[in-house]
C-alpha cells in the first residue's frame, strides 16, 4: 500500500510472526515501489525479518538505506526518547520523533513525499503491562492525523498481549482500518 490521501492509521494483530512479516513486508515493499519513503520502528528481530522480505519481494534495502528512503529503528530506543517517567510526553514525541517523520519524508521520490510507517513501541508498552502508556501514545498519533493526514502509520500487537476482547477493541477504537493474522481475531473485530 502506498502511502494514501487522505492518511491511514492501521492496525495488524497478529499471532504467528512470519505473518506480521509478511504483511508489512508487502506494505513496505509497494511504498518503496512507488518512491515513498519508509520509517520501520521495531525490535531488532523483526528489523532483521523485514528486511529480508523485502528482499524477496525485489527490494534493494540497502540502496533505499543509501539514499534514506528506508529508515529502520529500534523501538525501545525511539520509545524511551518519548518517555518521561514512564508515560508518553507530547512534547517529547513532537520533537524527538516529529524530526524523524519530517527528515524521513524528504528523502521521498514522489512529489507526494509520501511516507509510510511501520512501529512496535505500542506493542512493546502493551506487553510490559503498561496498557495506558500505550493508548497514549497512539492517542497522540491521532493528534499527527488531525494535522497531517497524509501519511500511512500501520501499528502492530501480537494477539498475545491482550487479555480479552475489549481489550482489542480498545485498540481498534484508535485506527482508522484493522488487519488480522487469524481467524479468531477476525471473530473478535
């Protein structure tokens, strides 16, 4: 999916990790396609993970590094530079990763400078049991949304995480389109 006006705020739950990879390898892959640019904030194995599809899917992930259009983060880090005593800090978030988001996009081949983004921070503070940690985070995603709609951020939780169905929902309230690797997820939407 490339990145799409106006913008889309996703979210995957997923169970098995070949099926995450698969889905945001795909995504990525038709982003960098069509010359966007792409941000990947996740754990070092999934880091690793997608960049390997993408280069079965015919992606020179080296070359888009080069020329910056593909940017790939360690979420612990980017998620402790938003952090304040253990909760997400807005201005925290709007000046340590806002420049990321501004100095990734510009590395677009489209006019558009489209961007997509891939992040596992929610996920992480999900799984450390730190569940309004997480929804504030992505509360302040729908913040960047409302000014700027035209960027793609897809979010993933393995299914793992939750504790119950609301939970879920919880997540899906936040996101504007849900993508699931199961079919007991597809119950729970």
């Amino acid at each position: 999916m490339s990145t799409q006006f106006p913008g889309t705020h996703s979210v995957q739950i997923y169970e098995r990790d070949a099926d995450l990879v698969t889905s945001v390898g795909g995504m990525l892959a038709s982003s960098l396609s069509f010359g966007d640019s792409t941000l990947v904030v996740a754990t070092r194995e999934h880091r690793e993970l997608i960049a390997r599809e993408l280069e079965n899917l015919g992606i020179d992930v080296q070359a888009c590094a080069q020329e910056r259009r593909y940017v790939a983060l360690d979420a612990a880090e980017v998620m402790s530079s938003v952090m304040r005593e253990g909760r997400p800090e807005r201005e925290l978030f709007d000046t340590n990763f806002g420049s990321v988001l501004k100095e990734v996009r510009q590395h677009a081949r489209n006019r558009n400078r489209g961007l997509t983004v891939y992040g596992e921070c929610v996920a992480l503070l999900w799984n450390e049991g730190r569940k309004q940690a997480a929804l504030t985070l992505e509360e302040f995603w729908q913040e960047v949304f409302r000014e700027d709609r035209t960027f793609h951020l897809h979010c993933a939780y393995p299914s793992s995480v939750f504790s119950d169905s609301s939970e879920i929902r919880r997540v899906h309230d936040l996101h504007t389109h849900r993508f699931h690797s199961s079919a007991q997820e597809q119950s729970v939407a």
